[in-house]
C-alpha cells in the first residue's frame, strides 16, 4: 500500500507557451524599471491589461502542468509558483503549486499552499482531500480522516479519497470502516488494484483466507507485475499446508522478491500495513530453505527508503 496524493490539473485556455513567455518579459522589465529624471528621454514600455496578464498566468500554468506530466516536478513548481503571482486569486494555480510541490516532496510548503487554496475555493472537494492525503503522509491519520471525510460531503464519488479514508482508518484500527472505505473505492473504479489489495489484506486479518486469496489473485489478473499482492497471495497459499499450495508459494514469493526486495523486510510490510498474521506466516515462508538464495539477495538489494514498483 504505497502513499498516493489525489492528481489534479488546471485545465483552462490559455495562451501559448511563448507567448505567455513574452509576457513573462514585459513583466520582468516592469518590475526592473527605475525612475528616471524629468528630461531624461524614457523609452516607452507596454503595460499589459488585466485579461492579457490572465492570459499569460494560464499559459504558464499549462506549461506547468505538462512539467508535471513528465515527472519534472520541481520544474513545474517554480512555474506554479509564478502562476500564482500573477493569478493569486485563482484557486486552482495554487492547487497545481500545491501538487507540483508534494510531488517534489515540499510537504511544509504544500500545506501552506493548500490552506490558501481552501481560503479562495472552500467548497472545492480536491482541496480537502490534498490535505487529507497530505496528513496522512505526515503521520496524522485523525485529522486525514476528518478532511477526507469533509471532502467527500462535497465530493461523494472519488475512489482516491476512499482508498486514503481506508488507509487512514486502518492506521486508527477501524479495520471494518477501513473494508467499507476500500470497497467503496473499488466499487467507484473497477481497475483500482491497491483498493482491492488492501481490502485481502483486512479481510486476512479477520481470518476470512479464502476470501483474502480470491482479492489477490483478482488483483493479479489486473496488475500482473505487482510485487505486493504477488507476495501476499503467496504468503496466504503457504499459509494452507497443502503440498500444491506450497509449490504455487515458492514460485509466487521468488517472483514478488525479484520484482521488489523491500518486501523481505517485515518492517517494510509494516509500513505497507500488513497486519501481524500475514507477516508473522511470510516470515515463515521465506524462512524456506528453497528460497534462501532469493531471499539473501532481496536482502543485498532491499532500500526501504522507497518501492521500486511504480507507485500508481
């Protein structure tokens, strides 16, 4: 279960990027002018209108978001920022800040942008749920859900905001909220794999196995490569006892562990949110003498710093 912030967008028209550059310029020679002398002869400069100025904030905020898009976050953040400038009465350039600046990991910066966001669009359901997000990546799952929860009173069908209300509930130790939070999700988006997989992860812990093993395994029809599931469905196979099982299993856990070492580690899994039951039994699985040689090199390989599975 990696971390996930709600995608958001500016989508407006605006001009095109050069343009919006060449405004950027006469701005820069307004700001850089110096006051001359009566007689000196002053060259003319071109005072832009209110709507031409909008124009250039947008084009600039497009150029952001296309940053954005290519992983060049601290890029677009500096770009957002000049957005913001010159439109700081637009909520959604200080929502493009705010997710170019948590994609770049200015977590202290966000907040700060969204509680300006909040201040121009209350009402704005994406706001509420950056700050839930961003809550729970700072470690407070309470005020996650509170915001979260807000969110969705104005917003009732983003997956996304569920999928995170699971997580924060499940952090609280609400793990029956947290099901209903991460079915709500998939049931809103059919495809939402890391919904699926948290609600096996849940329902393993209450001791509903065959249950847990069906979500995986649907999960990996979805998301083949994901290391995850691929693990834990092999952890809940060996958890069975059966010889056939046992083989599925070692074949299942030598495939996660090289798709993601992290995984070896249980204060990885911790992290993932995998309850003690199924960490305590892929401890045991992994502990199989068939897998040392995978195992040892997980461990050579592991950087619990980050996944090195695509965080979707």
């Amino acid at each position: 279960m990696g971390e996930r912030v709600q995608r958001r967008k500016i989508t407006a028209a605006g001009r095109t990027g050069l343009t919006s550059l060449l405004a950027a310029g006469v701005l820069s020679a307004i700001c850089l002018g110096a006051p001359q002398p009566a007689q000196a002869l002053v060259p003319y400069v071109y005072v832009p209108r209110e709507q031409e100025l909008e124009g250039a904030g947008l084009g600039i905020a497009q150029a952001a978001g296309r940053l954005l898009r290519m992983g060049q976050a601290a890029d677009a953040a500096r770009l957002a920022a000049l957005t913001v400038q010159l439109l700081p009465d637009d909520p959604r350039g200080w929502l493009l800040l705010a997710e170019a600046q948590l994609r770049s990991n200015q977590t202290k910066a966000a907040g700060i942008t969204l509680t300006r966001a909040k201040q121009l669009d209350p009402r704005n359901a994406g706001i509420w749920f950056a700050e839930g997000s961003l809550a729970l990546r700072n470690g407070n799952p309470k005020d996650a859900i509170g915001l979260l929860q807000e969110g969705l009173k104005l917003d009732g069908r983003n997956a996304g905001a569920y999928f995170d209300l699971g997580n924060a509930q499940l952090l609280t130790g609400n793990s029956r909220g947290a099901l209903a939070d991460f079915e709500r999700a998939s049931a809103l988006r059919a495809d939402f794999w890391e919904a699926i997989n948290n609600q096996a992860l849940v329902l393993f812990e209450q001791g509903e196995r065959q249950a847990a093993l069906n979500r995986w395994r649907r999960v990996l029809k979805i998301k083949p490569d994901a290391a995850e599931p691929t693990l834990a469905l092999a952890a809940g196979l060996f958890a069975q006892g059966q010889p056939k099982e046992r083989e599925e299993a070692i074949k299942l856990a030598g495939q996660a562990l090289n798709g993601d070492p992290n995984y070896v580690l249980e204060s990885y899994q911790k992290e993932q949110l995998w309850g003690p039951k199924l960490r305590a039994v892929t401890q045991l699985l992994l502990a199989e003498q068939e897998l040392k040689p995978v195992v040892e090199r997980a461990h050579a390989n592991a950087s619990p710093e980050g996944n090195t599975e695509e965080d979707l």
